[in-house]
C-alpha cells in the first residue's frame, strides 16, 4: 500500500514539518507518494529537505511533481530534478532541461559529500558576488563573510554527517514583517545530527536533559563540538558572529528539534521542541537587504587588537 | 628568510589552478603540511614570510588549521625548529576568520602592513608594551628593555622569554628584536 503524503502549496522551512508530521508513523521501507501537484512556491530549504528525505527511505518514494508549469520550471532550473530523478519516482510533466538560469537562483542545487565540493561551491557563490552587491546593497565584506559562512555550514556535512548532503542559495523578497529582499543559504543532510554527533565525543556528560534540543544548544550557541580539539566548533560560531553584524537569521534542525538566533524583523521562536523526527541536519541562513539607513558594526569597533 | 606564497601551496596542495580559496579542514591541514616540509629544508632558525596577497579568502577552519597550529606547533617546547614567522598581505577580509581563531587559541601574531609590523591578537597588556618597547628600541638586551620599561632586569628578561616563547620576538646575540623588524616599521 502506498501512503500519499500532502505536500503543502508554500513549502519552506516550517512548512515542511506538515510533510514530517505525515510520515511520523510510516515505516521507512513503506511506499510512499510525495504530492505536489498544488505547490507553488518551494524555498531552498524546501527544496534540500525534499531531495534529503528520499534519502531516509528505504523504499525509494514516488513524487507526484508540481502541476503548475511556473513552479515546475523553477524546480527545473533550482537544479532540483537533476538530483530528483535519481532520489524519486517522479510522476508528472517537468522541464528535462533547466533552460535559462534564473537571476533569483544564485547557486543552484549542489551535492556537498567531500572537501572539494566546497571549495566548489564557494568558488561559484563567489562568481555572483557582483550579483549580490547589486541586489542586496550590500558590501564588499558582506560577500566575503556569505562564502565563509557558506563554506563553515557544508563542511558540517563533510565533517560531521557520514553522508552527503545538499545545499542552495536564493534571492527573494521576505514579505513578512521585513518587506525587503533576502538571500538565503540552505544546507541539509539526512546524516547522523546533532544528537548523535556530539554522543560521540569522549567522556561526553549528557546531564539530566540530553535530547536533540541540548544538542542544538551545545552546538549552536555554545560552540561544543564532538572534538576534543579546542579548535573546533569555530564554524557555527563565526557564522553567529557574522549573521550579528549583519541583521541575519540562523535556524539549525535536527532530529526534533530547531533552534534560531532571531533578528528584530523576524517572529520565529528561539526553540522548538518535539518536533516531527528527521534525521541528519537542516540549515538555513537569512541575509537581508541591507536597509538604507543601516550600518554593520564597524572593524574598529570590534575585538581587533 | 623564507618567503611563502599560500596561493602557490594551495595550488599544489589541491592539485587545481582553479582554488584561489582557503577553505575545509582538510585543504588547511594538507597546506600547514605543506609548510612544514619548506620549513624542514630551512636552517635551524628561521624567518618565514606568510604571504596571503593572492588568496581570495580563508574561512575559520582552514584558517584555523593553516594559522593556530601552525603557530602552537612552534611554540611548544618540544618545537621541531626555531621557526618565526611574519604575515603579510592580510586584509581585512582575511582578519575575520584569522582574529577568530586567534582569539579562541589565545595566539597573536605579526602582521606586516604598509605603515609597518604590528601585533596582533591576544595579547595581555604587559606583553603588548613590551612587544612595542622592543620594537621601538630595534635591538635591545634586557638591561636596556629594563631601563625603557622601569622595571628589573629580571622582569624584563621574563618578559622577553615570553614573547620568545610566543614567537613575537627573536633573540640575536645577547639582544632582541622583534619579528619582521628589520622589514621596517
């Protein structure tokens, strides 16, 4: 028997527990069908999080694709059907070329397994620099940090996931409460998590409360890393610090769990607990159009000494 | 003195012409190494220019593998050589990651710029007057950094083993000058 799980019509980062939710009691080697026939609009994270959940089932899934023929050649040209293909069944009429590229696309789907994929996937996002100046009035410096932060995030999954992953950066307009464009890295594995990362770590104390919430906690806000090296764990802090300077979001899942560092002109809750399980790890990374009257934080004004 | 261009080591280390970044662990580790074997062809004592001009960015990973173990290795006591070390062309697209790891390993080093050699990175407040009387004083024995600091010789001479042990300051003879002081600054 084949369960047909309902793919929401907005398909971002929140919405996307809706397909979780449906799965919570399917086992992973039943057949499932992904409908989204009535999507209209997938954001990065939707995208990565779809093509990493045909990698937790066993059964390889059937996903009807949308009907719309402006979302399905957006999908097309996201580089998501070059991976679907291989992930799902795919039922439904979808561009078999990505045709032109989209301006709004400023990294296309990309597989992250190994260091050289990094140094890829920087390597482009550096080529749309001048494309980012222009769209989001930002700086010179701002670019320089987005690589970096780029960079720090995916090689979470070479170092950490024991699979690979997917990433996808974006420009669009984030019309609720900011008004103004964004860009946005998403990164997703389906590999080990957070959780399960840091329990490997040597004479790990997991406390009373050890669940994937204080593993996020651990990881994200203070830096802990399964490494006994005091080096580590510098990736996610410095994606904080640049994400600070510049007005930006960070919300990390895994497993049931996400937690964000929220600026002003978003709603979104710091942590949310008990969430539809998923394994691995799914992040995303919100820059804004920087505002006419803002200024980051100068140089001088930080801890250079 | 050595001059290393880690736009040149990065090429060889990954093989590729397309790279111009220092970015992952693994491409950081595999250019420390790569330092390392330049290194073990150098004398005894050394003085190796770090050189970022043609790198495009370094991220904090690789900046942590290039840069803080790099300078740990050395500064242990059981450092395979007397190795210092003065870094030049880094901008401040560079710094970000560098001061980071800088910061979390507690390390500082010398940085060349157009106006002169500075230090920089964590450093405590009698350590950075120190570094700067010697700088100032081009060659100083520790009766003269005493007499500059007001403080006892013995003081001084502490003080200038730090910095030694730090690889902030060079011992020539029975004086000591700073990293890169004869660069200029």
């Amino acid at each position: 028997m084949t369960t047909v799980v309902n793919v929401p019509p907005s398909l971002d980062d929140h919405t996307f527990d809706d397909v979780l939710r449906q799965l919570t009691t399917v086992p992973s080697d039943a057949k499932v069908l992904l409908d989204a026939r009535h999507v209209r609009w997938a954001s990065p994270f939707g995208l990565t999080a779809l093509l990493t959940l045909a990698q937790t089932r066993t059964e390889m899934p059937a996903l009807a694709v949308p009907e719309l023929e402006e979302t399905a050649s957006y999908w097309a040209r996201a580089g998501f059907f070059r991976y679907a293909e291989e992930l799902y069944e795919l039922h439904g009429s979808y561009p078999k070329r990505a045709g032109a590229s989209d301006s709004n696309v400023l990294l296309e789907i990309m597989s992250v397994a190994k260091s050289e994929d990094v140094h890829d996937v920087v390597g482009r996002i550096q080529q749309k620099a001048q494309l980012m100046l222009r769209e989001l009035s930002l700086d010179a410096k701002a670019t320089v940090g987005f690589a970096m932060t780029l960079s720090e995030i995916c090689q979470n999954i070479v170092e950490h996931a024991g699979r690979g992953g997917w990433v996808m950066v974006q420009t669009y307009r984030w019309t609720k409460r900011l008004g103004r464009r964004v860009v946005v890295i998403a990164v997703a594995d389906a590999g080990v998590g957070f959780r399960q990362s840091l329990e490997t770590s040597p004479g790990k104390d997991r406390g009373d409360r050890w669940d994937d919430a204080a593993a996020l906690e651990d990881a994200v806000i203070r830096g802990v890393s399964r490494f006994r090296d005091p080096g580590r764990g510098q990736g996610l802090a410095g994606v904080r610090r640049y994400l600070g300077r510049w007005d930006g979001k960070l919300s990390v899942r895994s497993g049931t769990a996400r937690i964000a560092i929220v600026p002003n002109w978003d709603d979104d809750v710091p942590l949310a607990e008990h969430l539809p399980p998923f394994p691995g790890a799914q992040v995303q990374v919100t820059i804004p159009e920087r505002a006419p009257s803002a200024q980051p934080q100068p140089v001088s004004a930080r801890t250079q000494r | 003195m050595n001059h290393i261009d880690l736009s040149s080591v990065l090429r060889q280390t990954v093989s590729c012409d397309l790279y111009s970044n220092l970015v992952t662990r693994p491409t950081g580790a595999a250019v420390r190494n790569q330092i390392e074997r330049l290194l073990d062809d150098a004398h005894d004592r050394t003085l190796t220019v770090i050189d970022f001009s043609q790198v495009a960015m370094i991220d904090f990973s690789c900046a942590d593998e290039v840069i803080a173990k790099l300078l740990i290795s050395h500064e242990a006591d059981d450092s395979p050589r007397d190795a210092y070390f003065l870094f030049r062309g880094v901008t401040d697209e560079h710094w970000e990651a560098i001061e980071a790891v800088l910061e979390r390993r507690g390390l500082a080093l010398v940085v060349e710029r157009a106006d002169g050699i500075h230090v920089v990175g964590t450093l405590g407040n009698e350590e950075r007057r120190t570094w700067e009387a010697v700088r100032q004083l081009g060659r100083a024995s520790q009766h003269e950094l005493a007499e500059r600091l007001d403080v006892s010789i013995a003081e001084a001479q502490h003080a200038l083993d730090v910095l030694r042990r730090r690889r902030l300051v060079m011992r020539v003879a029975d004086t000591y000058i700073v990293v890169g002081a004869h660069r200029g600054g």
